[in-house]
C-alpha cells in the first residue's frame, strides 16, 4: 500500500509538469517612427498596400497577404515588398502581436499606420481582396502561367485545383497556365519544400510579378477594363475611382520595367520566438527600415543638369570591352559576394543598395582578378563612380570595405 501511494504521489507532482507549457519568450520593444514625422512620398513614388484576407468570402478576418505595390514614375520602377504574416508588431494600442491580426481587429486603415510607422514610409491607400476576387481576377486575364517545383507539384496533387473537378490535375513538376482557383491554392502553400511563410510571400509574389507581366501589352481601353472588373468584384478599398484610374496610368508608364522584389524580414533581420501560445517572428525594425530605404533609393542616377543633351557615342573596342568585363564579374559573382559579405560587418549584400552592390562588384572584380587594373586604381574609380551614382554615404560606405579588402590583401 505505501509503495501504491508513494507511485500516485510522484504521478501527482509529475502531471502538472508534463502538462505545464513551454516558457514564452518575451519580445523585445520595437522602435518605431512617430506617423507625423513620416515624411508624404516625393514627387512621383506612390505606395499602395494590397492585403488579401484568409477566405472566400468578404468577412474580414486575417490579412495573411501583405505587399507593398511601390511604382516610382520618376526613376522608371515597380517594386513589390511583401511582409510575412506572422511578424510582431507594436498594435495600435500599444501592445505587441502578430501584423495579421491588425486589420480584423482595427481595420486596413490602422494596418497602413502600423506599416508606417515600423518601415518609415507613408502609406495612405489600401485596396483588401479575398482569394474568390483574386480568383475572378485571374480568370479575367485568362489565366497565370507558373512554374512549380517537385515538392509543390506533390503538395498541389492532393487537391482538386478547379470548380467542378473531384480528382487533382497536377502530374509533375513543370510550367503550367494556373486558372485562378488553382493560383490560390498555389500561394497558399506554406509546408512544401520547407521556407515556411517566407516562401509563401515568394509565391504570392511571383502570382502578382507573372499577372504584371500580361499586362505589359495592355492598351488604355484593356486597362480601363481591367480597373472595372476590380471594382466590381466588391473589394474593399479607400481608394476612389479616381484613385485607380490614376495608379492605372502610373502602372502604363512603367509598363517595360523589370519588376523587383523585396522580402520584410531580410533573413538577417528575424528571429523565431514562442509568444503568446503562437511561434512568431521577432523582426529588428530598424534594420528592415534601412532594408527598405536601400530598396526605394537604389534606383536613384545623379547626373550632371550639363549632361542631359550630351550625345554619348561608344565605340565598338569600347563596348566589346564592356560586355567582356560584365561578364567576367558575372562568372566570379559567389566569390566577389563571399568576399563582401566577410569583410562588410552587419551589411550583407542581400540588404546593398542595388548601385553600391554593382560598383563594389566591379571593384571587387579588379582588385582580385584583373591583373591589369591597379588596387588603388580600382577603389578610386570606384568611389568616384560612389559619388556620381549613389547616396550621399555610398562614397565612404563603398572607400571603407574596398580599403578593408586592400589591407587584408597586404597583410597576407
């Protein structure tokens, strides 16, 4: 009897034990910009935010798609920037919480301010979709060509990807015309092939990159459609007739831009934690402002006001010149980034200005591997190409790691 008794004693101090949870981190505070110090875009940089909801019908419950849609008719430029879902915020209320949870609980408006605020960019106009308006979308325009992998093929074969089908279509990996059911089941991947939620914005992504590049040959009047078949899909939006027609007409300009693409959190700037009986990510803001300020700037030239009716004339020794060195800094590209990323502390090349990255890997490319460039020559040219291209920190920024490389280089 006393070892029955001893044994139902250990079980009772040892059930409370098995059952506690896990302890939850507790998030750091998060840094971030008072809304009216924000400055108003300049002239010709306009931000939309397009959210879709988690469901099919207009209840407005979890915005699990978050992109940011930057068209700059200034510098010729189309930029998306998705935010993954389960990334911590500080609430309009004060609290910390998931950035999904913002717009059920305080509305799209709110989820604008909060973006704001944490990425230092003011964003006024939102437009919300459920996956059946993005699904009648893509059916609109005929359908959305996408290229899957194995691991997504073998997700996308349990399902039925089309209204009215009772066995799934998918057979292997491969390019396929997605209708705009299937599309959303296909950005609604998250476990195939690992990335999580970072590869579902990917896929996200490439849906709105790939229905950007139909549209490329769109007249006025097929745009002008376009613009009608979204507003009659009952989306919800601030943004006016008026306001769509305008960032149409911005989208025609840009029609022959490369599309580019940036993730918030860069992989550098997150870190997984339990909160809230929910695993999250732990962003640093601040490092994801100058994430985002580097992708908006990047596409900025300085050029000499003399300079605009100045006929430039390449000859053909020059440009055979050009095309042999740009693809020679191609081919040694993974060895000039592993270089940078060594030697460039808390600034990976993932998160360069996209000018900074391109002068600093041709200066890179000279120092180590053209024998005929000399090493100071390479990084003078460098900063004074910093100086006529870049930001006003690219010269000291590009001079400091190309100096750091050099001094490497001499102590060996």
């Amino acid at each position: 009897m006393k070892r029955l008794m001893s044994l139902l004693l250990m079980l009772c101090l040892l059930i409370p034990c098995l059952a506690a949870p896990a302890l939850a981190d507790t998030p750091k505070p998060i840094p971030t910009i008072d809304y009216d110090s924000i400055p108003e875009p300049r002239e010709g940089l306009h931000h939309y935010l397009l959210l879709c909801s988690d469901q099919w019908t207009n209840k407005l419950v979890n915005t699990d798609g978050i992109v940011i849609v930057t068209l700059d008719t200034v510098t010729h430029r189309i930029m998306l920037t998705s935010i993954i879902r389960d990334a911590l915020v500080e609430r309009p209320d004060g609290v910390i919480g998931r950035i999904n949870y913002i717009a059920r609980n305080s509305g799209p408006e709110a989820l604008c301010k909060v973006i704001s605020q944490h990425l230092g960019i003011k964003i006024e106009k939102y437009i919300l979709l459920n996956f059946q308006m993005i699904a009648n979308i893509i059916d609109y325009l005929g359908g959305v060509d996408i290229t899957v992998n194995a691991s997504e093929a073998a997700y996308l074969r349990r399902y039925p990807l089309d209204p009215g089908q009772t066995e799934p279509t998918m057979a292997q990996a491969g390019t396929y015309c997605f209708t705009g059911r299937a599309a959303v089941i296909y950005m609604r991947i998250r476990k195939a092939g690992g990335g999580g939620d970072f590869m579902r914005t990917q896929r996200a992504r490439t849906v709105m990159s790939t229905l950007a590049d139909q549209c490329r040959t769109f007249t006025y009047d097929q745009a002008r459609d376009l613009v009608d078949v979204i507003m009659k899909n009952n989306l919800q939006t601030n943004m006016t007739l008026d306001d769509m027609i305008a960032a149409m007409e911005q989208a025609l300009k840009l029609r022959t831009c490369v599309i580019e693409e940036l993730r918030i959190p860069q992989d550098d700037a997150v870190h997984p934690i339990s909160y809230a009986g929910m695993a999250v990510q732990e962003v640093d803001w601040v490092m994801s402002r100058e994430d985002m300020s580097n992708f908006l700037s990047s596409g900025w030239l300085v050029i000499d006001d003399n300079d605009e009716d100045e006929e430039v004339t390449v000859s053909e020794k020059d440009q055979t010149y050009m095309e042999e060195k740009y693809h020679h800094v191609t081919e040694h590209i993974p060895e000039i980034d592993e270089m940078l990323n060594r030697t460039s502390e808390g600034w990976k090349t993932t998160r360069m200005g996209k000018v900074d990255l391109a002068i600093l890997r041709l200066a890179v490319y000279e120092m180590k591997f053209d024998e005929d460039v000399p090493v100071g020559v390479a990084i003078n040219e460098a900063v004074e190409l910093a100086k006529r291209f870049g930001r006003d920190q690219s010269p000291s920024f590009i001079n400091g790691i190309l100096g750091k490389l050099a001094r490497e280089e001499d102590e060996k």
